[in-house]
C-alpha cells in the first residue's frame, strides 16, 4: 500500500505496530479512569512541558511496547517525558543497552497529545506517533514515512478514531466501538468551502502570553475576508482545541477551515523568548493532514520542519485547501511582517 523510502521494513508493518501502540495507550487511559485514578495532579516538569499525573498511567505502556519491538528490530524512541539516554534528553535507544547510532529507525511520539482537555475529561486527546529512517541528529520531520494518531476519548465516548498515513500514498482512517470492539472505515475529507463564511476558523491562543496578538490575527483575517460591515456577524466561528493532533483533525475532517498555531513567531515579534510551542513530536502526525490533502506550512510560507527532538519550537498554519491558503496566508504573513515576527 505505502512506499517505505528508506525504512527497512514495509510501510504496513509500521503501520500494524503503531496501531497496536496507540490502542495499548488508550486501553491504558480507559483502565485508568475505570479505577478512578488521579490525572490532574502535576507530576514534575520536563524541558518540554508539564508531566502530569495522566501521563504517567501510559509512559510504562510505551517503554514495554518499545522493549517488546526492540527485540525484533533496533530503533530510537523520541517522546517527551522519559528519561533519556545519556545521549540526549527525551530519547532512548531499543533494545536497551544498544547505541543510537545502531538504530534503524526513528519512532517520535507523543503518548498523550492534548493531556489538558483529557485530564478534565472536556475533550478527546491523541496518542500521535512517526516513523522515519535513521539520519542520526540530521533526522527531521519531514523524513517520517508513516504516521499515525489514534483517539483518547472522554469517559461519554464508546467510540473513537484512529488514523493513518504512509508518504506519498494517501491517508486511512477507522472508527473502533469500545462497545463492540467492531472497526469500521470512515471517509476523511477536508473542507472544499473557498470562503471562511459560517465555518470554523483559529488562530491558536491556548494560554496567556500570545493571546492579544492572536486575537488581533484572527481580526484581521475575519475583517479581510468577510468585509468589515460583517466582521461582528457571528459569520466565523473559534474553537481553541488544546491539542496539535486535535487541530489537524479537524482540518482533515472538514470541520475546520483553517487553523494556525503561530505561537513562536508571536513571542519573536513580542521580542520575547518562546514560551510553551508546538515541538516536533507534537507534530508527529502532521503526514497524515498532508496525505489527506491539508496544506500545512510554518505560517510564512514555507515547510513546518524541525528535528526529531522534545525542545525545537515550531510554528504552523493549516488550510483545508489552496483557495484557503491563497486567501489567508498573505493576511498572516503581512501581519507578522508588520509586528518585526520576519
């Protein structure tokens, strides 16, 4: 089905252990709530962000699943919260003991993206994962292959999703029944609308610090694109989904519009040095809204890429399709000019 470039395995194999990895987790999560566990206690911090309670439920879920692999095959896990080898914080090399440099692969994940929204059991979060060949430290994103991002949901929910993407070859996605632990395929389908008119729209404003620039953005664009006698018409909706895999979701399933995290770019035209930003294995999933046929960029036009680590801050804009693009992109990018951000 899939291309594997450089990778030494099939495509399909990846995809099938990925899947059995973001299904351990969420089991994982699902057992946790079942037992009435803590998850929004604060556990420490890390270089990346705040480890919390939740997050500690399913880290032994991804070093066991990484040692079970690590037996058939050496590779090198990147994920936030874990202890690291003494290579480099946040990675680990399987089978234990071996070296990075032995590694045929690269696995970056992020266990639980959108650990905010789960903890309070407000909203779904995703266990996102990438597959890439190993190019020691020059390995980037933009080197993943296959990708997947699969469903935590809230404790309402007897139904979730998980999806899938191989380079070059298209995107997949099925819906499990934790009722019936049936699984059925689902379409994906960006939105086709060529207007922001009475669709769902955000500049991301997450936590205090960007948030006045954020709003400004969305404005402008609002202002720009609808006009200004209808910018006050409740003609485009906001949603602050506190998750990156969350966000290209809805890009990928047509809910959204258009959808931009430009968090970096604020705190450099603030002349501020960056606060909490998208990092690598937050986007870990991004092939799959490629492969779906969202256009992601880094917000000034070019590619969102970065090394494979836990501390590299990114910025990204997402459009459901070129129209999109061709309308927002320039607002965006002549904003940031504006406020020195270029």
């Amino acid at each position: 089905m899939f291309e594997t470039g450089q990778l030494p395995r099939e495509a399909e194999y990846f995809v099938e252990k990925l899947c059995v990895l973001g299904r351990r987790i969420r089991s994982r999560v699902l057992e946790a709530r079942e037992k009435q566990l803590v998850f929004a206690n604060i556990d420490r911090h890390s270089v990346a962000d705040t480890i919390y309670a939740v997050d500690n439920h399913v880290e032994p879920v991804l070093i066991k699943f990484c040692e079970e692999w690590g037996q058939e095959i050496p590779f090198l896990l990147i994920a936030e919260g874990i202890d690291g080898d003494e290579t480099e914080e946040g990675t680990m090399a399987f089978p234990r003991g071996s070296m990075p440099e032995d590694a045929t692969f690269q696995l970056i994940v992020d266990p639980i993206d959108g650990t905010r929204g789960l903890m309070f059991d407000k909203r779904s979060a995703w266990v996102l994962a990438g597959v890439a060949p190993n190019h020691g430290v020059q390995t980037r994103l933009s080197h993943i292959s296959v990708a997947l991002q699969a469903e935590i949901p809230t404790s309402k929910q007897t139904r979730c999703d998980v999806l899938w993407a191989g380079k070059g070859r298209g995107a997949m996605a099925v819906r499990d029944d934790l009722l019936t632990e049936e699984t059925q395929r689902i379409p994906m389908s960006p939105s086709k609308a060529t207007e922001i008119t009475h669709g769902f729209g955000s500049v991301t404003s997450f936590f205090p610090g960007t948030k006045v620039l954020a709003a400004e953005l969305l404005e402008l664009i609002v202002r720009q694109c609808v006009g200004e006698s209808e910018a006050a018409s409740a003609m485009v909706f906001d949603d602050q989904y506190i998750s990156t895999g969350g966000q290209f979701y809805e890009l990928i399933m047509g809910h959204d519009r258009f959808n931009a995290d430009l968090r970096l770019h604020f705190y450099r035209a603030l002349q501020l040095q960056p606060g909490l930003c998208v990092h690598p294995y937050d986007m870990a999933s991004a092939l799959i809204a490629r492969e779906a046929g969202v256009i992601l960029t880094d917000g000034l036009g070019g590619v969102p890429d970065g090394p494979l680590d836990v501390t590299t801050p990114l910025a990204w804009a997402g459009f459901a399709n070129i129209h999109l693009r061709e309308r927002i992109e320039p607002i965006m990018i002549n904003f940031l000019k504006q406020y020195g951000a270029v």
